[in-house]
C-alpha cells in the first residue's frame, strides 16, 4: 500500500510532470520519432506526463529499479538498464534525445560534470530539468526554506518537513536523503551547460526549476 505521502504528493507531481511533457512536446515536436535515453529515470514519469502515447522507445537508464515501477503491463516501448551513474556503454551521439528530470541535484557537485559530460556526449539533442535552489520550498521535502538554511541547520530540521511526516522514514534515511539532494543555481546550471540554452520554469511567478535544451 502506498504512503500518505506517496498518496498525497503524486496528484502534485503528476501536474508539474504534464506541464513539463507539453514543454518536452512543444521543444521536440518530431518525438514520437526519436529514440530516447531517459537519464536516472521511470517509466511513470512519461506516463504521468502524458507522453506515454507519444513516445516510439525510450531506454531508461538507473542506479537502481527500485523507483523505476516498470509498466506491468510489460510495455515494450520502455527498457530499463542498470549502470553505475556515469558510463553509459553506447557510442557517441546514439540517441536522438536524452532526457534528465530531477536526476542533477542528486548527484554530489564534485561529478555533476562528469554526469553532464555524458548526456551531451550520447545523444543529438538533450532535455534537462532540476528543481531550482531560488525557489522558497524544497521540493523533495516539501519544506519552505530548508535549502536556505545551513547545512547543519537543514539536517536538524529535516524531521519537520511534511515528507518526513508523512513518510516516517528512520533517522538515518532523513540524514542521508537530506546530504543527497543539493539544488542547483541558475549560475551553477550554466557553468555546466554553457553552450546550451537555459530557461525558468516558473510557479506562481517564481523560479521553480531550470530547464536546459541543447
């Protein structure tokens, strides 16, 4: 059975997740015709996006499968893959399109751009959206400010936030789960994609996350 915050956060993200895919639609028009590596991601996330049907194949890359919640149906147009994070065994420029949702601020600074350096090098054109530090609530915890906050500050207060709540992870999990997630800068967004073109997604006028297209 799902958790409270499994059951109240996914109506949430499934409307940011639309949102994005009629950006996703709107950039990459000839979609259903491209092949498609998804880069640390799910097959619901092109579900709930509303992409699912627009979609010819899509290959998704992960650390792991347990997030990724493979259609049960056994849809053949999406391939999950284990890898280590960073190499991924494919020639350069493979893929028509990689596509990166919510997978940069998971990664530790220090090899955000080894990660970048792999999506520019395995296909033509690429589609990358973090959640953006500017905006006032952390999105992974739900928590206005705690990203502002120092570190140790944050890592304190963790406990408080509507995710741990409602999902009552173990003090451990909260510890590690907040060191994990750090949210990017706009400056930080272009210094690793400098040749790229980076626009705001914007909530209630506000920066809520950066998406960069190449």
């Amino acid at each position: 059975m799902a958790s409270l915050w499994h059951r109240t956060i996914i109506p949430v993200l499934t409307h940011f997740r639309q949102a994005r895919g009629k950006l996703l639609l709107q950039r990459f028009p000839q979609l259903g015709e491209m092949s498609i590596l998804d880069y640390g991601g799910s097959v619901h996330f092109w579900v709930e996006s509303g992409l699912g049907d627009q979609v010819r194949k899509v290959v998704i890359y992960n650390i792991s499968d347990g997030e990724v919640r493979i259609d049960e149906r056994g849809d053949h147009r999406f391939e999950v893959r284990l890898f280590d994070g960073f190499n991924i065994p494919v020639p350069d420029q493979h893929y028509d399109l990689v596509v990166c949702n919510s997978v940069l601020e998971h990664v530790p600074p220090d090899q955000r751009s080894l990660v970048v350096k792999e999506l520019l090098r395995v296909a033509k054109c690429g589609h990358v959206q973090t959640p953006a530090q500017e905006f006032p609530v952390e999105p992974h915890f739900v928590m206005p400010l705690l990203h502002w906050l120092p570190r140790s500050w944050g890592r304190r207060l963790v406990f408080l936030s509507p995710w741990a709540l409602l999902s009552q992870p173990s003090t451990e999990k909260q510890a590690a789960y907040f060191d994990e997630v750090q949210l990017l800068k706009k400056a930080e967004v272009m210094a690793l994609f400098p040749a790229a073109r980076v626009k705001a997604e914007k909530f209630c006028g506000l920066t809520k996350s950066w998406l960069v297209s190449w």
